[in-house]
C-alpha cells in the first residue's frame, strides 16, 4: 500500500462524512461495498431520475461514515440519467449527499487499463481518491504482477489492494479512507489543461448568470458532444449555448472532436503508468478458458443456457409454491382467528378480510422474488449473465431490443413483479421500458387459478393420440403462446412508435468466472425484499382495503332480517341436516351483500360496457374485484355464487354453478365462445396492482403504468369482444 495523506492524528469532534465509491462494472465494487457496510444500507432513489441510491454506514478508527454506491461506469462520459449520476455525486449535486469527502475507486486488478480511465477521471475532481486494487488473487493466477506502492505515486493516490469477496485487504482499506477523509489531498493530475481551463471559464459565465453547475460537468458537455451531460446543460442555459461551446470545442480540439482527443490523451497517460507498475508473464489456460469452450459453443452453449433456464424457470414457477401456500395457510388461519375472536361486524371482516388479506397479497409474492433474484445474483457474480445475454442477443434484437431484456421477460412468466424489477441490467432507457411494457403480457403464475377453473370446466376433454394430446392442454398452450406474442409485438411496436430509436449496440465486457460471496448475495437479497414491501407493500395494501370496504359496504338491514329468518325456520331440522342448511344461508347471504355493495353495483353499472363480452354484472364484479391481484377472482366468484370464498381453481361446485348461471330470459351466461373471450382478456388485461406499481416505481413515473394498464385493457377487451362475437356466430 502507498499512500499519499499523512497518519492519522487523534480523531476531533466526530462530522457527517461522504466516501463516493465509483468503479467499472464487475470489479466487485457491490462486493466491496457490502463488506464495508454489512446490513447498515438504505436504499432510495436520486431525485429526478429512477436510479437507485445505495447508502451504508461503515465503520471507521475515527468512527462512522456514509458510503455512496455510485452506479457502475466505464468512464463519466454520461449517455443517460444513470450514468450522469456519477458526475453529479462527485461534484456534490445532491443536497443530502453534499459534496464527498473522499472517493473509493474500485479497479479490477486483472485489466487495470482498461480501470484506469474512468479513475483518471475520477483524480481530476479534486477529491482524495483511495484505489482498491480488487481481485488481485485472480490478476496473480494470470501471471499478472502490479507494484501498487509505485502506481500510488504515479496517480497520487491511496492503493490497496483487496480480494472483496474474501475479505483481503479491508483491514487496510479502512484505515486509508480514514486517512483520506480526515487528512487526505487531492491528486494533483490534469489530463488537458487547457480544456479544464476554458470548461471553468464558461462554468464562471453560467454561474454568473444564476445557473448552478459544476467546471466538470460544462468539462463533459464539451467533451461529450451529443451526449447526457450536453443535453441537459442545454434544457438549463438554453439554445444560445451552443454556439459557444461549438466555439470552445473548435479553440481547444483545432478541429478535431474533443471525445477523440481526450480518449488518446488518457491513453497515453495510461499507457506509461501500466508499463511502470504492471509485469505480465505468460499463463496457462485456466479453468475460466475451459468453461468459455463450453459456454461459447454455439451448440453446447446454447443447450446450457436451456438448461439453465429451466432451472430457473422451474424454482421460480415451483420451488416458490411451498412457502407461497404456507403464507397463504397462514393468514388464512389468522383471518380465521379474528373471525372466532371478535363478534360479526365491520371490525372482524375489516382486519380479516381486509388487512390480513391485503398483507397477504403483498408478502406471498415475496418466495418468488427472493428465489429469482437469488438466481439472478447468483448468474452475475459468476459471470454467467453476461454470456446468457450475449447468447440471446440475435433473438431479441428482431424486434427492438437487446440480450439483456431475455432475462426479465422469462421471469415474467413466474411474476411479472419481480421481472420488471429485473429489467435494471438494462442500460439503454428506450430497451428498459419497452420491456417493461411487454413484461406484463407474460403469463404469471395469478393467471393459472382462473385459467384452471375455466379450461377445466368449459373445455372439452378432447384428447389424440392415445391420449398424449388433450384439447386442454392445447387451449392452455395457446394461451401462454398469445401472452407472448403480445409481449414481442407490444416491444415491436413501441420500439417504432413511443420509443422509436436505433436498436443499441450490444457491447459487454465477458467478466472472468468467479465465485460469488455468500454474504454479498445474503445481503442483496435482504435489500431487494426491503425495497419490494416498502415500495410495493404500501399502495398495493391500500388497494385491497379500498376493494375490501366496496365489497362489504353498505349492509342493508333488510338482507339481514330475511336470513335471520330463515336461520330460525331450520332450527328444528336434525343438527346433521341443520349445520349444512346454516351453512348454505350463510354463502346465501354473503353472496346478497355482495349483490348490494358498492362493489355489486360497479358490476351493474359497467355490466352495459361488458355485455358484448357476454358478461352478466356478476363477472363484471369479480373482474373488478381481482384488480389488486387476479387470483382473487375465483374466491369473488365463489362468493357471488353462494359456494363460499374459500374455493379454489379445483372445486367442482363453483364449476357447475358457474354452469348453471343464466340470463333472465334462460340462456347461458358461461358458454363456450364467453369462455374462450374471458381466458383471452385475462391473457392480455393488466389487472394485477402490484404490476402496476412495480411499474411506476421503476419508471418513476405514472403516465408508463397508465398507459401500460389502459393499453393492455383495451387490448384485452377487444380480444374478448372478437372471440366471444365470432365464436358465437361460428357455434
């Protein structure tokens, strides 16, 4: 280690201090910062765009300080909100964050050239940089031998080098950032002065005029021409600007692209300092080459990845079920402990019905994200997401979008939740929201309940073959195959109409195999489920206590009085014959309250809209009822037919009530054409509040989930009215 601040002197009266921590993509920065902070982090967003804010609290010899995980990057030359992200901490654009005190630069000792750029950048803000020279156990098993004391001199500079995952090297670290935040000093490096000379003359001209901005940030407006950085400077000064910074360009590059310039000046400024510090010898193939020769194989690579995906396609659709059906049992008997506590009435169905069940519908989705996100961390650490995306990559690119977006779709297929929330390995914005938008259409587990009830008791059971091919089965296959397909051509479609842009180019670096840090992961995990019940939790929880309080409001008197009749009148029967008699009056009236709730009335009220669906107010109602989660509908359904909402996908008696219900003048509500139209709406219909908000939150703005509701409703509707309007007049 070197290092350019003096020892640190008895610590003074404790501040708030900020360490940025900055680094490449896979360098293990994730790694580094989770050691540092344990379980002492906090996640929020940056104002203004949806990138993550990563805060931990670690612990110091001079006590606490606050890390800042910085997003990931190759350089500061932002293309997009999430990169400019990296400019704006470290000039202290953040109010809550203030400008860092130091800077924690993580650098993937295996190819410290390609690293030294973006900490080039880094040591020209005027901030004492510590390097963790990360992973230097894999660069010595390459023959790859840096002297880190001279390459502390050449970049002024703290080096240090560490293993994250193993825990090398933290000691160490520690005790240099709190070198570095008490004493340290800039490093003294300028790459182009005289660029840096005129970007502070025109930043001086800005802030004169009232605009707050930072020398570098007018620095990478300058440099990057086209990019994030000029673009926004442009919405804040004003068109007028660039003429003067065309100006600039031209005084500083004498003709040539300043991007051009500055890439050969830092190269060269790299080029010496590897050759000082760096000593490569020649190493054998290891087992990271060897496994490339599988993975790399179109054919071999191409199993594998099926392979793989299966695996994760089949423990997010079915591990997941054990612990899901264990919360389910769980608040179903809390909910029926509050009913054996506390007397009928509002009260009881309210914390029952309304609260537990509400609570319910958020945390049993919670197995499925764990367990994808588990694998999806999992996938990244070893390396092996880069090769998947890289595989998949011809695949999606036919219809707009990118290897990276293969991923979030197929999670899709087990929750749209956390698949949307999958889709942050995305860079390009147009590619994310277009798979945001197509995510939904996947069939998710909520779909198979009504799925299920509708197949299996409107579908003849038709079989060929010997049985090995069943009518069923085909509708069922069809159905996953029209979520698809909608999924592809909505990303089509958007790719060329809202989000219309060229299909970026797909450059990603091939991260060395690597094993993940259990601890790491551990923690990610608890991260991402703070972030989904806090964020998702909240509002899907108000949704079904709004849909709660519709459905149990008002009890008319004159409902209760005719039951309690009737209770009276079978008093006398056998108590054998009596308690199933009770138990048919209570289904009985529970499905009249409905009838004469709000929520029964909305179902009357929109039932005009739904009829050439086929649709009597009773479907309506359910349809309105499974907007917070759509598995609901069956119990609404049971309820409505007086079975009981304690029905499943499976009870034969909601089937055949369903199959008796008819229109006032005798026909049948439930035919076959009904049927096949409502499976569709259910295929296309975003009718699920956690989608919803998931949506909103990863966009952080509520005009995408609108849009994306209206538009997938509207779809569903004419699916329907097509299925049902021809199927009618083909039977």
């Amino acid at each position: 280690m070197t290092t350019a601040a003096a020892q640190p002197r008895p610590c003074a009266e404790p501040a708030p201090r900020v360490i940025a921590v900055v680094g490449n993509p896979n360098t293990g920065k994730s790694t580094l910062f989770n050691a540092l902070t344990g379980l002492r982090q906090k996640t929020g967003n940056y104002p203004g765009v949806t990138v993550e804010k990563h805060t931990g609290t670690a612990e110091l010899p001079c006590g606490e300080v606050t890390l800042v995980d910085v997003p990931g990057t190759y350089s500061l030359a932002a293309q997009s909100p999430d990169e400019m992200v990296a400019v704006d901490v470290l000039a202290g654009a953040y109010e809550d964050i203030g400008r860092p005190d130091a800077v924690l630069a993580v650098v993937d000792a295996t190819n410290l050239r390609r690293n030294l750029y973006l900490v080039s950048q880094v040591l020209e803000q005027g901030l004492p940089v510590v390097v963790a020279l990360n992973m230097v156990d894999a660069a010595e098993k390459r023959g790859i031998r840096i002297d880190a004391r001279r390459l502390g001199e050449l970049l002024h500079a703290t080096v240090v080098p560490t293993v994250a995952s193993k825990g090398v090297g933290l000691e160490t670290l520690r005790q240099a950032l709190d070198a570095a935040v008490l004493h340290g000093t800039p490093a003294e490096i300028s790459i182009l002065p005289e660029l840096r000379a005129a970007a502070r003359d025109l930043a001086e001209a800005l802030r004169d005029r009232g605009i707050a901005i930072s020398d570098y940030a007018v620095e990478r407006a300058l440099i990057d021409q086209g990019g994030y950085a000029e673009r926004r400077l442009l919405q804040r000064a004003g068109e007028a600007l660039r003429e003067r910074l065309a100006a600039v360009r031209e005084a500083v590059g004498q003709g040539k692209p300043l991007s051009a310039v500055e890439a050969r000046a830092r190269y060269d400024w790299i080029n010496r300092v590897v050759s000082e510090v760096e000593r490569r010898t020649e190493a054998r193939p290891g087992l990271s080459d060897r496994i490339d020769r599988i993975v790399s194989h179109p054919f071999l690579g191409s199993l594998l990845f099926v392979l793989v995906m299966g695996l994760v396609f089949q423990a997010v659709f079915s591990w997941a079920t054990p612990l899901m059906d264990w919360i389910d049992g769980l608040t179903g008997a809390l909910a029926d402990t509050i009913h054996a506590v506390l007397p009928p009435g509002a009260l009881a169905s309210l914390l029952a019905d309304g609260v537990v069940a509400g609570v319910g519908s958020v945390v049993i989705f919670l197995p499925q994200i764990l367990i994808l996100y588990a694998f999806i961390i999992l996938l990244e650490d070893t390396g092996y997401m880069a090769r998947a995306a890289f595989l998949m990559d011809r695949l999606m690119r036919w219809c707009g979008l990118s290897g990276q977006s293969f991923i979030p779709m197929l999670s899709s297929f087990a929750c749209a939740v956390p698949g949307i929330m999958a889709t942050r390995v995305i860079p390009d914005r147009r590619d994310r929201l277009a798979t945001i938008l197509a995510a939904p259409f996947m069939t998710c587990s909520a779909r198979l309940p009504v799925y299920a009830l509708l197949i299996a008791a409107f579908v003849p059971r038709q079989t060929w073959l010997g049985g090995w091919v069943n009518l069923q089965g085909l509708v069922l296959l069809g159905l996953y195959l029209l979520g698809i397909l909608g999924g592809i051509l909505t990303a089509w479609l958007l790719k060329r109409t809202l989000l219309r842009g060229p299909t970026p180019t797909f450059l990603m670096e091939l991260p060395p195999y690597r094993i993940p840090s259990l601890r790491s992961m551990g923690l990610r995990l608890w991260d991402r489920a703070r972030i989904f019940l806090r964020r998702a939790g909240t509002i899907i929880f108000t949704v079904a206590v709004v849909i709660w309080a519709l459905a149990y409001f008002p009890r008319p008197s004159a409902v209760h009085d005719r039951f309690e009749a009737q209770r009276h009148a079978v008093a006398a029967l056998p108590e054998t014959l009596r308690a199933a008699r009770l138990r048919e009056l209570d289904h009985a009236e529970a499905a009249a309250y409905l009838e004469q709730s709000y929520l029964g009335r909305m179902g009357r009220a929109v039932a005009p809209l739904f009829a050439p669906l086929g649709w009597d107010w009773k479907v309506s109602a359910a349809v309105i009822a499974g907007f917070p989660a759509r598995e609901v509908v069956i119990a609404v359904l049971g309820t409505i037919y007086a079975v009981g909402s304690e029905v499943d996908e499976t009870s034969e008696a909601l089937a055949a009530r369903l199959a008796a219900a008819t229109w006032p003048d005798g026909r049948p509500v439930f035919t076959l054409p009904m049927v096949l139209g409502m499976l569709v709406f259910y295929a296309f219909c975003l009718q699920c509040a956690a989608t919803v908000v998931t949506i909103g939150r990863e966009t952080n703005h509520w005009g995408w989930p609108a849009f994306a509701w209206t538009y997938m409703t509207s779809l569903g509707y004419l699916g329907a009215l097509l299925t049902y309007q021809l199927g009618s007049r083909l039977t």
